[in-house]
C-alpha cells in the first residue's frame, strides 16, 4: 500500500501525469456513460446504480460510484440526464464529477433516427495532505516528518464539456461516436503544461437481434423479452509519461443474450498500452430483471501476466419507471 501511494506521489511531482477517465467494464448498461446523444435511450425515465471495485486482495480502495438518472420528454425527442462520479485511487486522489446531459433526437423516417448529445461536467479533483514522498525515506523503516517536495495546490476545480453523435434503427443497430474533454482542461495539482486532461475518443456499435418479435409473433416492432446482443468499440484518450505524450488504445467485443427474467453475457477487452504492463481481461456479467427493475453482476478476470493485482468486481442496479402505455419497460443491454 505503501508503495502504491508513493509512486503516485511521484508521479504528480515529477511533471509525469496519467491523466485518464474511469472506467467500467459494463459502460453500456448505462449507455450515456459512452456517449452523451444515448441519454434517455430506454424512452421513460431511468436511474443507475453502478458500482467497481478494483484490486481488491491489495487492499489499495480503489473503488468508483457512479449515480444516474435520465429520461425523455416533448414526444421523445429531446432527453435530459445528470450523474455524479465519485472515484477513489487509494484514498490517495478522489475524483468528483458533476455532469448534465441533453440529447435531441432527430427522425429520419419511421424507426430511423440521428441522435446529438452534448455533456458539461464539474470537476473536483482532491489529493490527500499526508502524503509521505522519497526523500522522508531516510533508513528503514524510519519515516521523517518534512519534505523538500511540495505542491501548489491540493484541490483542483474545473468545467469539462464532451459531445456525441449517433445512428439508430429501432431496437436493432447503433453506431456513434463521441468526444470527451474537448478543452483538455488542466487538471493537476502543479501548474504544468503535461497535467491536462486529454480527450477520449469514442467509436462504438451495438447490434440487437430480437428472437420473437422478428418472427412475426408479437406483430409490432417493439423489443420483446428475448434477444441476444452483441457490442464493439474502440477507445483512445491521451496521455503524458515522462514529459512524452502516449495514446491510451483500447478495443472491446462482448455478446450475449436477454432470455427474460435472465441476462447473460461475456466481453472482452484488449489493452494496446505498450508503456505499463497491459490490462487485457475478460468478463462475464450475469444479470435479472423483474419488471423496471435490473441488477447485475460482472466479474473481470484479468488475462494479462500482472505481479500487483487480482480481479475486479462490479455491481449495476437499474430502475426503469416505464412509460404509462406499457405495463412494463423490456430492458435494452448494451453489453
């Protein structure tokens, strides 16, 4: 533990920063998470509970929580959305995040549609004040109560704003892409130019394949409660190591299937960073539904040869309170 929280220290004072979102394995349970023009995609009104635990036999806390709500209204075709993100990185940096959501929903032709999206978040960053740096290091186990290292700040404020676009055929096919932090705002605790927040490029499709109402049994074009899914996207957000600036690459493939009251699934996500040890996993998500409301379980079993870390573990609660002409939302996954 330690270890970990001084070479985080280091890291914010030798002018090297990995300044990256935080990350879910199951970013499209809630879909806006992805990309901003998806808010208020379930056409009523949702709210999310998610929950990561990463690491856990090191002990290091690191843990996110992330908090939603989001619905449509005006005939469905704008939709508004706000979220809170509380992500903790060894009690060493706790990030806080404030978000708004609007997405407007542009109509093509019937089960046709182009959906914008335009996000803008609160940031507050806090680093804990008691941290111990190299040079109070002076035998072992002896620990001196003074550093010749500081800081200028030790709290850190900011507005970030992110956009998305996407198509969408009716409960079938999604293509978007998104850009998050287009300002690239700073946000470090020194006043240096690598201590940015660097965008996130987004390109992502989800493919629904419905196993009953394609077959003409329900005779409407709306989404059955079986279904089997499929979701591919790629990832890439800048950042710096050592003053020389990287791209963080990922790419990501998951199936499965909704056979009501019961989700499946597994994914894949394979990590093309060559400057730390990659983070390739695979992970399995188990899930049930009982009318508006979903939980689920994912488990990531990390496939990369790793010396400091185990599996992480994440928890989804959604409640969907349906809109007024069905007795009940079907659950859309965007595994």
């Amino acid at each position: 533990m330690k270890k970990i929280i001084f070479i985080l220290a280091s890291l914010l004072l030798s002018g090297t920063a990995m300044a990256q979102d935080y990350t879910f394995t199951n970013h499209n349970v809630v879909p806006y998470n992805l990309n901003p023009s998806l808010a208020g995609n379930a056409n009523a009104m949702r709210f999310g509970l998610d929950y990561r635990m990463q690491w856990p036999s090191l002990k290091n806390k690191y843990n996110t929580i992330r908090l939603t709500y989001d619905q449509n209204f005006y005939r469905q075709i704008g939709s508004v959305g706000v979220s809170y993100v509380h992500d903790n990185q060894a009690g060493v940096i706790k990030n806080n995040e404030f978000s708004a959501v609007y997405s407007h929903n542009i109509r093509l032709q019937d089960g046709y549609y182009v959906r914008l999206g335009v996000q803008g978040s609160f940031m507050y960053n806090v680093l804990d004040d008691d941290l111990v740096f190299d040079d109070q290091y002076v035998k072992e186990g002896v620990i001196v109560p003074s550093s010749l290292e500081s800081l200028e700040n030790y709290k850190n404020a900011f507005l970030d704003f992110s956009v998305g676009a996407a198509f969408v055929v009716e409960n079938l096919l999604t293509v978007g892409a998104s850009i998050y932090h287009i300002a690239e705002p700073n946000n470090g605790f020194n006043d240096e130019e690598a201590n940015y927040l660097g965008r996130r490029y987004v390109f992502h499709a989800n493919y629904l394949h419905d196993l009953e109402s394609r077959a003409g049994l329900w005779g409407r074009r709306s989404l059955s409660s079986s279904y089997l899914f499929g979701s591919l996207s790629y990832q890439q957000q800048d950042f710096v190591a050592n003053n020389v600036k990287y791209a963080y690459k990922q790419l990501y493939a998951g199936v499965g299937a909704m056979m009501a009251p019961v989700l499946f699934g597994i994914s894949y996500k394979h990590d093309f960073n060559d400057v730390y040890s990659r983070l390739n996993t695979v992970s399995f998500m188990v899930g049930a539904t009982y009318k508006g409301f979903q939980a689920y379980y994912i488990y990531d079993l990390y496939t990369s040869k790793k010396g400091n870390g185990s599996w992480s573990h994440e928890l989804s609660f959604i409640y969907v309170l349906p809109d007024r002409h069905y007795k009940y939302s079907c659950p859309i996954i965007y595994w």
